[in-house]
C-alpha cells in the first residue's frame, strides 16, 4: 500500500492539478457571474411590473434620485425635517 500524501506526488504532477484546478475554477466563476448578470439583464428587459409610486412616478427613477434630494439632509448630520420618502 503506497501512501497518496502531496508529498509523495512528483512536484509536476502537483503544479499540473493546481494549473487544472485554477483554469476549472476560473471558468466557473465566469460562467456563473456572467449567466447571473445575464439572467438579471433579461429578466428586467423581459417585463414584470414596473412599481410606481403613490403619486405616479417609476419607483426605480425615484430611488436613484434619492441621494440626491437628501444631501443637506444628510449634511446636517439628521438634524430637521426629512424630505420626501422614496
């Protein structure tokens, strides 16, 4: 019986399964990042309810601006009246 320990195996035979290993786990890593994004971009291109909100505006055009409506806010560190609520 021959012990398999990493230490027993040719240092070749060692850098190839790392090369291996690197080379598999890169591509998968691809494949699974890219199709996510991919699967993100479709689903939203493809439908699905756009929310508005209460007063008629697409919620996610109210988000982006909502850094924005709240800099003084946010420069007075919390202190007075909040602005409107996304």
């Amino acid at each position: 019986m021959t012990d398999r320990s990493p230490e027993t195996k040719p240092f070749g035979r060692r850098l190839l399964e790392l090369a291996v290993s690197i080379c598999v786990l890169t591509l998968v890593s691809v494949v699974v990042g890219y199709g996510g994004g991919l699967l993100l971009y479709l689903s939203a291109a493809l439908g699905g309810p756009d929310p508005e909100t209460a007063d008629g505006d697409l919620l996610r055009d109210r988000l982006l601006d909502w850094p924005e409506r709240n800099r003084e806010f946010m420069r007075a560190n919390g202190y007075g009246e909040l602005p409107l609520r996304p």
